[in-house]
C-alpha cells in the first residue's frame, strides 16, 4: 500500500516529485515517485547518519554503478541515481502488486507447482544480478514482488558489489537475519552469490510453508538456528524435488550451494502457469483502506491458483472472574478508541502511541509512572508521555534496530541497546548523553537492558554473556556467562534473573547480583525455549513465558503452576499485584509474538489476562475491533507502577492495510 507522506519527508528527491510513502529500512526510506513525463519509479533515500559516512557513499556509488546495469525479466531495473548529492538518493523501476510476505500472510502457502515457478523467475533475476557483479544480500519475501508478469526482485539499494572488499563499513550487517546466510552473518564483508542462493532456499520455503525455515521467536534464537541447527522444512513432500532443491541452496557451507545456473535447470518447470489478470491502474495514495475496500493481493492471487484468504472473529471470554464489562461495541478496524461511558468495556484500549515507522522491538515504563520509552526496528528510541498520552521525543544515534530500553531509577536517564553499543539519553531534554558502552563482535547484539531497584547497576545482556556495570562511567564489575535473553533484578536487587542457554534448549538461571556467584537454575529440564522473565512485587514469584507462563516459587525452586490459553507461544508477560487495582486479586498478563498464516487469525491481537491465584483466565484484552480480521501481534507488555495501566506494543502483520505499530493502552480497574 502507498502511505500518504508525513509532513516531514521531502516532496521532491532530484527530478521526480514524491507522491507517497511504500516503506523504510535499514538504510533508507522509499517514496513513490514520478517524473515530469508522468512515468512512476520507487525512490530510495538514504538516511542521513550514513550519508554522513564516506565510506558508505563510496561504496554506494560503486553499487549503483553496478546496479545500473542489471536488466532481465524479474528484476525492478534501477532508472537513476545521484550518489553526489546532500542526501543519496536511486530510482528504480516501480513494480505494482503485492509482496510475497503479504500474498503468503493472507492466502496461505502456494502450491507446489506455484512455488516451482516463483523460484524460477527469483532464480533469473538472481542470475542477472550476479552477471552484473553484485550480490543482493537481502533477499527475502517482502523484496519479492508479485507483478501481473511474474515475480520482480526489488531493493537493490543494499546491494553490494562482489569484490567491493573493505567499502562495506566494518560491522555492517546487512539484510534481514531469518533469510541470512551463516557466512552472511558472521562475516557480512564476505558475502558471495553463494549467500543470495541461501536467501532463496529459505523464500521459497516460507512460500511452501508459510514459515521460514529457521524461524524463532528471538533474533539471537534465529543466528543460532540458522548458523547451526538443520532447516525445518515440514510441508514440504521429502525426496519431491522442490524439498531436494531447497536443501541444497540450505547448505550451511557456501561451497556446497548449487550456482544460480543449476537452480534455474532444477526449477524448470514444464506446466503451463496460470493466466493472470491485467493490473487495474494504480490508485493514487490514499490515507487509509476504505472499509470494505479491495487488496491487491486478492486481484492477484490467480497467479499462484487463486487462493483466497479466509476470515476469523477473535473469541473473547468474559471476565466475570475479575471484572464485569458491557458488550462490546464495534468500531473501525485496527482503531481503538476510548469510551466516553464510565461502564466501558475493559477489553478494549483507552489510548494508542503511534510515531515508530517499523515494528517496535523494546518498551519500559518509568518508575513514577510518567513516562515510556520504546525502541524501533527503525532504530530510533521514543519517549512517551503517559499522562498526555502523546510523543515527547525521538532519540537518534543508534544504526540498527534497538532491541532493548529501560529507564534509570531515577527517571532522568533512558538506556537504549542495539548492535554493538549501549546508549544513554537525558529523559528531559532529549539530549544524547553518551555511547555508555560499546563492542566489536560482529553478532554482539544488546538485546536486554534492566536498572537494579537502588539504580547503582545496570544489567546489558550482550551475544553469549550478561555485564553488570556502572550505569555512569560504563565500567563492568561482573561478566556473567551465558547465552544471553530477557534478563530481571529481583525487586531487593540482590538476585539477577536471566534466561540463558543455547536457544533451542534454554533455561533460567539466577545469580547473586554482589559477586556474580550463580545461586540456581530453573527449568533445565525442559525444552521449552523461554522468552521472558520477570518478578513478582514481593520477589517471591518469578514468572516466565514460553509455550505457556510459568509461575516458580523461588523459596523452593519449583514450579507451582503453568498457565495457557490460545496462543501456541507467550512471549511477554506482566505482574500485577493483589493491592494494585479493586478486584483485590493478583493478575498475570501475556501476549504472544506469533501470527497464524495458513489462515486468517486474530490470537497474536490479544492479551490474555488470568487469575494468579487459580490460574484461571479471567479475560482478555483485544486491539481493535473483535469483530473485524485484522491481524497483529502483541511484542511487549509493561505495568505503570500503579498497576491500573497495562501498555502492549502491537505490531501489524505483513499486508495490513493503513495500521501502523503502536503501543495500546488499557485501563484496568
């Protein structure tokens, strides 16, 4: 869909004038664009902290050299570029239709005749990336475009030049980790063609499947799978030779991939393909879907079987347990809004925070309650006013997503973590303050942060170990090892709890946070993969998310109980004590990560809500209209101290139509 523009974007990048927005990443943003004769092209701007570097811009002249000459049926061929100018800018051939992630996500997987001729044409355009000297290195279902003649390969703005050697700056890792080679991400100035062949295997299993064949719910569970564990390729026939094919591209040894030559005589295909329809002309952008209104997807899906997408109602069940609550009411799609009437449906959000570009991948809330921070897939940090309910800053500095964020105990300081380094910023003026920490392994990701209660310790898990610091002067006092995840001061600081661990195969451990010294281990007998973990108020729960949540009593390290509802997978979770709020009983919130995609599904949208003394679920909280198949997936939840507001960042799936990520607001009593 083409988003209308912000007030900040540019209308006009070199000769042609911007008509809306088609998407962001790591490198730059992406306007539809026309020029003066009328002829649309995709405009890639490059985002100012890497026009900055000359390093990059000399390694982006040299790609767009390149790119220029690429051609072949199944590429978007690159029309311009001006690698000169204040901010770099190319041109590419504007490709209408559907990605494969939106066809994949709202119709299902393609059968095996359709998979066959999708890699068949991603395999040519392949070959005629490679002939021209470049290697894609982001090849992944959402820069697969369903045109009415075939499947488009886009993005080319990340491509590198096969023997551009040392122009890739150092610790660039570029693409997206779920379709990375190993070698990709372990050494990203290295990448061949043989990397592209890897992306393949993995899009053409998740248009098989519809799940990529190293999926997991964490980017560290995601470099362990793809760096070490065998793809998983069920639904795919065994011995058919799609499930030969994809394989061998999978091969964790680069060597060992077949050349886009082979894949292309292995992908023939004898069959006619389906007709498929003219493309009606591209509407001009609009600010949102109109009810009812037509997808793009639908007015292609012909061309892999018309496949049609299926639609679901979410069920929700009453609260009676904890709260009573009115019917609800229905309301537009993916627009949750406050009710005027004081017997509103608890259910349903009072508020929403929305400003990040991409998916939002860490949330905190202050201590006192007044502030919230996020950070982006976008790789910005947000401050949130939680009383106005409305932005107050935007914090930028950090060149990869930012993983994790928290607040000092003090509430002056906002910690933020991303690949290689940990920044802090000052809450009140939205000034940088420092680069606290900083690292130089390639995979060394921060992707958790945690403040100790007295505010004397910061807590960074970083790839493979867990540093306990000084929050002023970034000096470490203790390394904790340990693949490291969600980590949690207990609430007298003197226990760090963390999950660590290889990532199919984890556990919990807990250390004592003034030496160091490991004190215990939970949940090593399981395979159950946590994502999260916190402490009850009183520190004498600790709760943890994975399949289900898992309740522990910490005096005697067992489990006291497992609570579950419909998400196959809860990846975050929320205490809220007996005394926080008027039902007078302890409350344990969860959400989950994932989306169902063999059809239409509504679960990753809620937040389900138990009873932590029966285990019972109460209730459950809905983003958006119940009634509506809007799907999203809940990332992250947090309490304010009071315990009366819940904050859960959601994020849409793949092909929803004008929602954008936020954070929804709930008011519980």
């Amino acid at each position: 869909m083409v988003a209308p523009l912000a007030p900040s974007d540019p209308r006009r990048v070199g000769p042609y004038q911007l008509e809306g927005r088609l998407g962001a990443g790591g490198m730059g943003q992406v306007f539809l664009g026309s020029s003066a004769a009328g002829r649309r092209v995709a405009v890639k701007v490059v985002r100012s902290e890497l026009a900055a570097s000359a390093q990059f811009r000399a390694r982006f002249a040299r790609e767009v050299e390149a790119a220029l000459r690429v051609g072949g049926f199944h590429t978007a061929q690159i029309v311009d570029a001006d690698p000169e100018a204040a901010t770099p800018w190319l041109a590419a051939e504007y490709i209408p239709g559907p990605t494969l992630q939106q066809v994949v996500t709202a119709q299902g997987p393609l059968a095996p005749d359709a998979v066959l001729r999708l890699g068949a044409g991603i395999a040519e355009g392949l070959a005629a990336v490679h002939n021209c000297g470049l290697v894609h290195r982001d090849l992944k279902p959402g820069n697969v475009i369903i045109a009415d003649d075939g499947p488009r390969i886009i993005d080319f703005g990340i491509a590198q030049a096969a023997d551009a050697g040392q122009l890739t700056h150092a610790g660039a890792v570029i693409g997206t980790y779920s379709y990375m080679s190993p070698e990709h991400i372990r050494t990203p100035a290295e990448v061949t063609p043989a990397g592209d062949v890897f992306s393949l295997g993995s899009v053409l299993t998740f248009a098989a499947t519809g799940r990529g064949p190293f999926d997991a719910s964490t980017v560290l569970a995601i470099i362990h799978r793809v760096t070490s564990e065998e793809p998983v390729l069920t639904g795919i026939a065994v011995g058919s030779p799609l499930h030969d094919l994809v394989l061998h591209c999978l091969a964790k040894d680069p060597a060992a991939r077949p050349p886009t030559s082979e894949v292309l005589r292995r992908l023939s295909v004898t069959a006619p393909a389906p007709p498929a329809p003219a493309i009606p002309p591209v509407a001009p952008p609009q600010p949102a879907a109109p009810p009812g209104g037509g997808s793009p997807v639908r007015r292609r899906s012909v061309l892999f079987g018309g496949l049609a997408a299926a639609t679901a109602a979410v069920a929700v069940p009453a609260a009676a347990v904890l709260w009573p609550r009115d019917e609800p009411s229905a309301g537009p799609k993916g627009r949750p809004r406050a009710s005027k009437s004081p017997d509103r449906d608890i259910t349903r959000p009072v508020g929403e925070l929305e400003g990040h570009r991409w998916k939002i991948e860490s949330m905190a809330v202050s201590r006192d309650g007044k502030y919230l921070a996020t950070g982006g897939y976008d790789t910005t940090v947000k401050l949130w006013d939680l009383t106005a309910r409305r932005e107050r800053a935007t914090f930028e500095g950090h060149t990869d997503s930012v993983w994790a964020v928290t607040f000092s105990a003090d509430g002056a300081t906002v910690y933020s973590g991303a690949l290689k380094e940990v920044r802090a910023w000052d809450t009140y003026s939205g000034a940088p303050k420092k680069q606290l920490a900083g690292y130089t392994g390639e995979n060394d990701f921060v992707t958790s942060l945690a403040v100790s209660p007295d505010g004397r310790t910061l807590a960074v898990g970083v790839v493979g170990r867990i540093e306990l610091m000084d929050p002023d002067t970034g000096r470490v006092r203790e390394t904790l090892e340990g693949q490291a995840g969600s980590i949690a001061f207990s609430p007298d600081g003197k226990t760090l709890a963390g999950i660590t661990g290889e990532e199919s195969r984890n556990g919990i451990r807990l250390w004592d946070t003034a030496n160091g010294r490991l004190l215990g281990a939970l949940g090593d007998d399981k395979s159950a993969n946590y994502s999260e973990v916190a402490f009850s108020p009183d520190g004498r729960t600790l709760i943890a998310s994975g399949p289900g949540v898992e309740l522990w009593d910490l005096a005697s390290e067992s489990l006291v109980q497992t609570l579950t509802d419909q998400h196959r997978r809860i990846d975050c979770v929320g205490y809220r004590p007996a005394d926080a709020g008027t039902s007078g009983k302890a409350i344990v919130v969860g959400g989950g990560r994932f989306v169902e995609t063999e059809k239409t599904d509504t679960v990753g949208r809620t937040v389900s809500v138990w009873d932590a003394d029966s285990g019972k679920l109460a209730t459950t909280l809905v983003v958006g209209d119940p009634k509506t198949p809007m799907r999203a997936y809940i990332v992250r939840l947090a309490f304010t101290p009071d315990g009366r507001t819940l904050a859960g960042a959601c994020t849409p799936a793949a092909g929803e139509d004008g929602i954008e990520p936020s954070v929804q607001l709930w008011e519980l009593p």
